[in-house]
C-alpha cells in the first residue's frame, strides 16, 4: 500500500543528482528502521503462528482439533467486526470509541424489529442505517469543534442508554430457529456463518481502501491531513467518511453478535472495545492515523482468540485472558510509538530534510562573495 504522503505530496527531484538521501532510489533502510517496518507489517502473523505452537504443546491435544478451531474462528470474527470498525476510522484519521455502543442499539433495534414482525431484509437495513447515522452524527459533532474522544464516548453512553430506554432495559430473546440464522448459527461449506460474514465484509473494505480512488484520498487524509489540505481533498468529509463506515462495522457487529447469541443486550459490552483495540494495534494500524492494513486486523483478531482458548483449555482462570489482552494492548500500542519514532529520525520524509538542509547550506555557503 502506497503511504498516504505520497498519495497527496510529491516533491519533485528535477535539477538534484541521486545521491544518496533521496528516497526511492533503492537505498536500504537503516536496520532498526528496517527491523521496525518488518514487525509492524508481518508481526501479528508471526506472533499468531508463534502462539499456535505454544499452546498445541502446553494446552494439549485437543487444542489443534477442528472443533477447537471453529471456535476460535467464530471467536475471532466478531472481534475483528469491532476492530474493523476503530481500524478503517483510525485510518481516516479519528478514533471511534463508540463502537460498543452503536453495536448494542443496532442488535436491539434488529430484535425489536425480528419480534413485530418485521421481514429480515428490512431488519438487517435498518441495523446498517442505525449504525451509519451514528457514524454520521459523531462525524458532524466533531466537524462542529467537540473534541473527538469526548464526543464518541459521550454517543457510547448516548447509544447504549437509547438502546435499554427502548427495550426497558431487559434483554430480548429471539425466537428460535431465529430469523437471523443465517448469520450467526449456520454454517457454509463448513465454515461458521460469522467467519463468512468477516470474509465478505473485510474483503469489501479492502477492496475500497486500496482499489478506488476514494480509499486513496480517505488513507491520504488520515496520514497527512495538512499535505491533504494543501492538494485540494475535503479533509471533513473524508474524515466523515471514515466514521460512517466505523458505525456500519459495529452494526454489523452487532447484529452478528445477536444472531450468535440469539439475543439483544442493551447493555454496550465494553470488553468488545478493547479486545478490538488490541486487535487494531497488533495489526500495525497507527493510532497516529493514516498507516497500515485493513486486513491484518483479522490476525490480530486471531491472536486474542487463540490466547483466550489456550488458556480456558489449559484450565485457568479467565482473569488470566483479560491481563493477556492489556499486556498486549499496551505492548503493541509501545512499539507503535517506537516504530515511529525511528521512522522520525530515519524515514524518508526525514531524510529528505536532511538533504534539503545541506543543500540549502551549500548553496549559501556559495553565496558568500570571497574576500
């Protein structure tokens, strides 16, 4: 994937010899940049296979089962709905801590709906819609100056309390077989009806953030909003954009989540956010905005899955899964800073302006008439 710099800035090298600052000449990174850059991009794959061989033999036999294996699957899905969600709108540039939220309101209004009567492809729209509006109205609040943090855990509170108002702040059962089967319990050509849904879904976001001009500017406004600005790009509506497509995540998301539980709970389940959070951070998504892959969030999904089965098959207390998942959150999130730091000191842009400094001080060195 192209970096959003390059996609909104591009400084033109006419008149300058290749030496050896310029990027893009086959200059080899320095190694701890290189290093970096390498665990930031194929990392969670490695730590996924790493952790797989650690539990086939602590855990035991039955953990390499198929059967164990649809589930962390299946488990793995919804996290990576959520982590989609903050994921494709840390990419634009925002943070949405609403996620939880959104996904409870959905699934109620989904079950509310399933419960008068409603057909299912009028319930599965309005879920979607709900879920877009929220995006929407946490995209406008934001446009109008509110801090962004505040604003989306302010709609978190908004759209779980709408969520209990409208259901008496009881959960709603769904009648079974469930309308919603075939998004949650089914399975096709074996594979659980979650991980379909997560495949169709992901393999959309992929395609728009990286095959339409559309993602282009959207990965561009979240990388670098000024060079954006200066390059023409409505800088708002991108970021907009960015929080509709985090609310249809986390409706999505939450109507897989009452499809699998054949239920609706009104209350935003908090856990939600943060497995998915760690999921975006061990994918490599910067929480600066801007840098990484849609779709390592699904192994970063994956590791936290596999920790939690691990760990219930070997017996231990579920304590021990919730302190796996913050070490990994804060973990990831440290080496964010530090992988970036090193693309300060040593990346191209800063290289560029290291060059741009010689060559500013050679040519006044120049200037000076000689005596």
């Amino acid at each position: 994937m192209n970096s959003s710099a390059d996609l909104v800035t591009s400084p033109s090298t006419t008149g300058t010899s290749p030496g050896p600052e310029q990027p893009g000449r086959g200059l080899k990174l320095p190694g701890a940049e290189q290093l970096a850059a390498g665990i930031r991009s194929r990392g969670v794959v490695v730590i996924w296979l790493a952790l797989v061989a650690f539990f086939a033999f602590w855990a035991g036999p039955s953990f390499l089962t198929p059967a164990n294996a649809g589930l962390v699957a299946n488990s793995a899905a919804t996290t990576a709905l959520f982590g989609g969600a903050i994921g494709i709108c840390l990419l634009s540039g925002a943070l949405d801590l609403s996620v939880p939220g959104t996904a409870a309101l959905a699934g109620m209004v989904a079950a509310q709906l399933l419960a008068a009567g409603t057909p299912v492809v009028v319930v599965v729209m309005a879920a979607v819609a709900i879920g877009a509006v929220v995006g929407l109205v946490n995209a406008v609040l934001i446009q109008l100056g509110l801090n962004a943090l505040a604003t989306t855990v302010g709609m978190l509170t908004v759209t779980g309390g709408v969520a209990s108002v409208i259901s008496g702040n009881q959960a709603v059962v769904l009648n079974l077989p469930s309308e919603l089967a075939w998004l949650g319990l089914d399975r096709y050509w074996g594979i659980p009806a979650p991980v379909v849904v997560v495949a169709v879904v992901f393999l959309l976001g992929w395609f728009l953030l990286t095959k339409t001009f559309i993602g282009a500017r959207l990965l561009a406004v979240g990388g670098n909003p000024d060079g954006a600005r200066r390059a023409g790009l409505r800088v708002p509506q991108y970021r907009m954009l960015g929080l509709v497509l985090s609310g249809v995540f986390a409706a999505i998301g939450g109507l897989t989540v009452t499809a699998v539980i054949s239920q609706a709970n009104p209350t935003p389940d908090t856990g939600q956010l943060f497995q998915a959070m760690t999921a975006v951070a061990l994918s490599g998504i910067s929480f600066a905005g801007g840098r990484g892959h849609l779709l390592r969030v699904l192994f970063g999904a994956l590791v936290i899955a596999t920790v939690n089965s691990g760990l219930i098959i070997r017996g231990l207390d579920p304590s021990w899964a919730t302190l796996a998942t913050g070490v990994l959150l804060v973990g990831a999130l440290a080496f964010d800073r530090f992988s970036s730091h090193l693309l300060a000191v040593f990346g191209p842009d800063a290289r560029r302006s290291r060059a741009q400094r010689r060559d500013l001080s050679s040519k006044g060195a120049a200037d000076v008439p000689a005596e």
